[in-house]
C-alpha cells in the first residue's frame, strides 16, 4: 500500500510541474475543439434559408441535415488533419519537457540522490505525458458529443468514427511521443533535441524524396508517383494511408492500428534502454552516447551533400536526360557542402571550433559515399534504363497511353461519376497477361533510349518520327509493382505490330475503354441524377434519352472489342456522345461531363445511329452553309523571304458561295479542335490554310454564325490551292 500511495505521490508531483502543459493541452482538446464543433454547426446552419429557398421545405431541411452530418463526420473522424497535427506537437513538447531535467547536471545530481529507481522515475513522467493528452482529449471529444447531440447530429456512424479517430490519434501521439523521447535520451540539449526529432520523423521522407528527384534526373524511363515519397516508418505516413483508405470506403483499422502500437513499442523500449545507459555527465552535451556520433554524422551529410548538387544542378541547367551542361558546378558544390557540413556536425558534438579540424576520416567516407551514389545514378550502374521484369513473374501489366484531347477533356469515372486520374484508373481496370508483348515494346525503347545521347531525339524538331510517351506498370504478387515510361513511335510497323496485339486484346479494351463505359451507363441508369445527353459534334447536336444513350454504350463496348490501334491512326471520329451530369450537393453544384468518340468504322454504333436518323457522314450540312471562306498562309513562301518583315502580302484568301463548291469543300472540312496530332488519331491539319464556314442566318446552327474548320494533310481541293496560291 506504502508503495502504491508513493507512486501516484510521485505523479501528483511530477503533474505540478506540469502545470502549464496541461493547461495548453486543455486549451487544444477541451475548449479549441468543441468551440470548432460549434462552429461548424453554426456555419451549416446558416446555409439553411437558402437551400430552404432553392430546394423547398422538406428537401431544403434533408440537405442542411446532411450537410451537419458530413461536417460532424470530418470533426469527429480520421480526416482531421489539424488535430492531428496539435496531437503530434503536444507529444513533442510534452517529451521534451518531461525529461528536460537531463539537461541539467544540477537536476541530474539531484534526482539520482533520491531514493527512487530510475525506472519508477522514467514510468512516472511517461505516464504523465501520456495523461496529458488523454484525458483532456477524452473530456474534449465528451464536450464535442454533447454539442452534437444537442443539435440531434450524434448518430451511430459519428460515435463510430470518433471512437476510432481517438483511438489512432492516441496511437499516433504514442509513436510521436516515443520518438521525441528517444531524441532526448540521444541528446544533451533542447536545441539539438528539436533538431534530432525533425530528423527522427523527416529523415526517410527527406531520403525518398532526394532518391526520387536523382531517378528523375538521370533515368529516361524513370515515371514518378506519389507513393515513392511516402515513408514506411513513420507514424504520420501510416495514419494517412489509412486516412486515405478510410476515405473510400475501407473501415477495416486493425492492421493500421498494429502498425502504429508495434512502431510505438519498439522505439519506447530503445528510448527506455537509452534512458538506462544515459551518462549523467552527457547533460549539456550535443549527443550523449560517443559511438553513434560517426554514424550520425555520416548519415546527416550524405544526403544533405547530395541534396546540394541536385540543388545546384536546377540552378545551372545540369539534365543528363536533355543534354544540359554544368556537371562541374554540381560537384564543386557537393565538395564544399560536404566539408562545411561535416566540419559543423563536428563543431556542434565538441562546442569547439577547433573541431573543424577532427574528424577527418568521416568527411572522407561521407565523399566516398556521395561519389559512389551520384556515379551508381549517373552511368546507371544497375541497369534501370535497361529493366526487363521476369516474364514469369508478372502477374499482370497496364500499358497508360499519353493525353488524348478530348472536347471536354480526358475524363475517367469511378461508379459514382467521381472523377479518377488516369494512371489510378488504367491500374485499377487493366489487367494485360500478354506480358511477352508488353516486354517486347518495353525492350525495343529500352534499345532506342539507350541509342540516344538526350530525350531531344524524341521531341521537337531533330527528329522527323512521331514519338510518343507511355507508361508500362507491372504487377508482380506480394505488391511488389514496377513501371517505366517506355517511348514508341507507331510510324514504325514492327512497333504497331505489338501494340496492335496489345491493344486489340480483351484486357486493353476492359482497361482503357470499358471501364469507364460502365461508370457512365452506371449514372445514366441512377434515376436521381440529373443527366444531359447529346450526341453530335461541336456544329449539330441532338439531345438524346438515357435510354438511347445507354443502348449506344452497350454496341460502343462491343464494338471497341474488335478494335486495334492501326484502326485508329488517321481517323477522325464522327461525332460523339456527349454525358453532363449536374450533381448538387449541400452547398454548391458541381458538373461532370464525359465524351464517347463514335468513329465511322464502329459498325453497330453506326448502324444504331443511322436507325435513330442522327449519324452524319460529314460535319456539316451543305444546305446550311451561307458561304466559306479559306485563308492560305503560304508558310513555305514567307519561311523563303525570311527578312521580309511583312507577312500579310503572302496571305491569300478565297470565297466560295456556290452551291457545287460548298458542297464539295463540306466533303473535305473538319471542326479544327477535331483534328490533332495524337495517340489514337495521329492526323494532321493542313497547316497553310484555315477554314471560316458561315452558316445561313434562318439555320442558327446550335446558336454559331460561323465555325472555323480545317483540311487533313494532303487533303485540300486542287481548285481552293490554285485560287489561294502566293505569286510575285
């Protein structure tokens, strides 16, 4: 009993110092949130005479009830982002100010004459620190339930979210908590403990991030994504994975949580066996333990050095991947960082200046790695511009082609027209199996890469090829994946063989064109969204019903089954299916739209639209057409009298408002944002001449005057070229 009553004697004691850390932590849990839980209760309800207005009574009050639910949600759940935040810096301070009296050789002294054991003394304070944050928190998040309740928002769903949010910030606050105090049991200063829990928690972002940005710099087929600079072990990164997860629908949190326990218990007993072998006479010092300063001190100037020359390299143009000069700069600069930033380390572990002059050997190994490391990226010493992946190891592959224009942009939708990028997307639905193929694609642009000094041969005008730019992403079980940007030229037969055999499979078709097919029947079947659906081009469009459009999906998924690449290049669609959906949420409305390209050899699509009476051979309608206007440029003929600095006296321009002429020139025109240099279309515009078609005022052609078109490549009318010619 004696022993009981003294040990929660010493946490009373210990809390007296505490005072004004509780009082912060008060401040945070039990009157900063449920004030913010108030508030974002009252700046819902001001919305409501407006959604009563625009929506009536009964729908009005179902949205503002919604609206209160989902802004309680975001308080009470794991995507609070700031209480996690104040979490993580009540963890430090209360860490650091816990144990501050290691600082001290004075306090040292004086405790160490007490008759405690050091472990009872060390259980103490972690406890106190960690009371500090859980009872104000439990008590704020009390607070936050009874505003909830008192505005009849406290559901199931919420309780449920809130207990599981409190339950991963305590274990954040634990992991965090552990990591400030192993920086304290490491250092002898609050300076240099600040220091080493920034380092404890940014180190291995700060290295993912400096690997990252060194593959960019040297690796032609090197694709960035955001994952490569997520850490593994770091409490923040696993919580917003989670978070992340949480997000769309995953609630399972058991692995989340034993990751953050298992994280916390592991560096809470290195700091307690730190906190044992502790030197009393470290207090003041910058590290307390002698054999891990080398270590430190080479682990800290490695990649601050390299960060340098990465630095240095953006400033002064250095890109081996495009050919830019100013490697000499980038090593000058890594050499004088090197030796100013292990000289200071030194300087710091010593608090003597003339410790710029020990440590040598450190400086030395710390060069050697920094050279190795920038030499391993510079002349790709383990072969990542020439990765093949072991057949019999993938699972699976996608192949992610380049933009494609699209009227209204290059949309991709999940189940709930949400929209989804397009890697995420072509990930998740493409499956390919061919992986042979695949290998074979990304084997001939390895060759072509490897031929090549820079990118340059595969951009802008030293090359006469079309290049293009994909990403190949490999499954290989146990989520283990790899991907590489991959460059190809479909001009090249052998190259539009693979991707033919790729792109004509089932897997490619599901991936890139179905898939998103269904998320579009998806919304037209839902009966609450609002939905628009024409079809036509940016000239004729004719709404259509949900059901027309559904029934043209269904033939377009069967219809891009049968389709390969070659189909493709050098065709222009037809016109297109064009979805707007008006989502209306609480607060605002948003819109999505999305765009089906019908190409005139889709045969059932076709053949539907031609059964309906809206399929057009041509973009436009002769019997519309007032007149036509072309404007020749003569490009070649001004780029032949270059040192003539008036260019109008080249241009030509030619009317046409006969009938026969218009209809034969309608036969030859396309909308000029139809017309592009791209993946799938790959065809050109005439680029001497531009079109002005002006439409007969009684037409009102979907509200145009005029529209402005273009001829393909080698396409343009003999009779428009004579009329139109430059002549001195």
């Amino acid at each position: 009993m004696t022993s009981k009553n003294s040990f929660w004697d010493s946490i009373k004691e210990n809390n007296k110092r505490r005072v004004w850390l509780w009082l912060v932590s008060a401040l945070t849990y039990v009157i900063a949130f449920p004030t913010a839980v108030a508030m974002d209760i009252s700046r819902g309800k001001s919305n409501e005479a407006y959604l009563i207005e625009s929506l009536g009574e009964t729908l009005g009050r179902e949205a503002l009830q919604q609206d209160l639910l989902n802004r309680m949600k975001i308080c009470f759940g794991v995507e609070n982002y700031a209480l996690l935040a104040a979490t993580a810096a009540i963890a430090i301070i209360s860490a650091i100010q816990g144990f501050s009296y290691l600082y001290s050789k004075r306090k040292i002294d004086f405790y160490l004459g007490m008759p405690v054991k050091r472990s009872r003394r060390f259980l103490t304070i972690w406890l106190n620190g960690v009371m500090v944050y859980l009872i104000p928190a439990f008590t704020g998040t009390l607070l936050g339930w009874l505003i909830a309740s008192g505005n009849g928002l406290m559901t199931s769903a919420i309780l449920r979210e809130s207990v599981l949010s409190l339950g991963l910030m305590l274990c954040v606050y634990l992991g965090v908590y552990h990591l400030a105090i192993l920086a304290v049991m490491l250092t002898g200063n609050v300076i240099i403990t600040c220091f080493g829990t920034a380092v404890f928690l940014l180190y291995e972002l700060a290295v993912r991030i400096l690997i990252t940005g060194y593959k960019s710099m040297f690796f032609k087929t090197f694709v960035y994504h955001d994952d490569m600079v997520m850490p593994l072990l770091s409490p923040f990164a696993i919580y917003t994975k989670y978070a992340m997860k949480h997000k769309e629908g995953i609630t399972n949190a058991f692995p989340t949580v034993a990751s953050l326990l298992g994280f916390a218990v592991v560096i809470g007993c290195v700091a307690y066996l730190c906190y044992l072998k502790r030197p009393g006479e470290a207090a003041g010092k910058a590290l307390t333990f002698k054999a891990p300063q080398p270590f430190i001190k080479i682990l800290l100037a490695i990649p601050v050095t390299l960060l340098s020359g990465y630095v240095v390299a953006d400033i002064v143009g250095y890109d081996p991947n495009w050919g830019g000069d100013g490697i000499s700069f980038v090593i000058f600069s890594m050499a004088i960082v090197l030796i100013v930033i292990c000289c200071l380390i030194q300087v710091i572990y010593e608090f003597d200046i003339k410790g710029i002059f020990h440590g040598i050997s450190h400086m030395i190994i710390s060069g050697a790695v920094v050279a190795a490391v920038f030499m391993i990226f510079r002349y790709d010493v383990f072969g990542y511009d020439r990765y093949l992946p072991d057949v019999e190891k993938v699972s699976s592959a996608a192949l992610i082609p380049p933009y494609e224009y699209s009227y209204y942009g290059e949309n991709y939708f999940d189940e709930n027209f949400e929209y989804v990028g397009k890697e995420d997307f072509f990930k998740e639905h493409m499956y390919l199996t061919d992986i042979d193929t695949v290998n074979e694609l990304l084997k001939n642009s390895n060759d072509a890469v490897a031929a090549c000094d820079d990118l340059h041969q595969f951009y802008g005008d030293e090359t006469d090829e079309q290049w293009y730019t994909l990403e190949v992403f490999f499954r290989m079980g146990a989520k283990r994946t790899a991907s590489r940007r991959i460059y190809v030229n479909p001009d090249d037969p052998k190259t539009m063989e693979l991707l033919d055999r790729i792109v004509g499979t089932k897997e490619y078709s599901e991936g890139a064109y179905i898939s998103n097919a269904d998320a579009i029947d998806h919304v037209l079947k839902d009966e609450k969204a609002k939905v628009t659906v024409y079809y036509g081009s940016n000239i004729y469009n004719q709404k259509i019903t949900r059901e027309e459009a559904s029934e043209l999906l269904a033939l377009y998924r069967e219809d891009v089954r049968e389709c390969r690449l070659s189909d493709l290049r050098g065709k222009i669609p037809t016109g297109s299916l064009r979805i707007g959906v008006e989502k209306r949420d609480t607060n605002y409305t948003s819109y999505r739209e999305s765009e089906v390209k019908i190409y005139p050899f889709y045969t059932k699509c076709v053949e539907y639209l031609k059964e309906k009476d809206i399929y057009m051979e041509t973009f436009l309608k002769p019997e519309d057409v007032e007149k036509i206007q072309v404007t020749n440029y003569n490009y070649e003929v001004q780029e032949q009298k270059q040192g003539d600095a008036d260019t109008l006296e080249y241009i030509r321009n030619a009317v046409y408002d006969q009938e026969e002429d218009i209809r034969e020139l309608c036969d030859k025109l396309y909308p000029s944002d139809w017309i592009y240099s791209g993946w799938s279309m790959g065809a050109d515009a005439e680029r001497d001449y531009s079109v002005t078609v002006y439409f007969k005022p009684e037409k009102n052609v979907d509200g145009m005057g005029v529209a402005y078109f273009s001829f393909l490549e080698g396409e343009t009318p003999e009779f428009v070229q004579a009329d139109t010619l430059y002549e001195e």
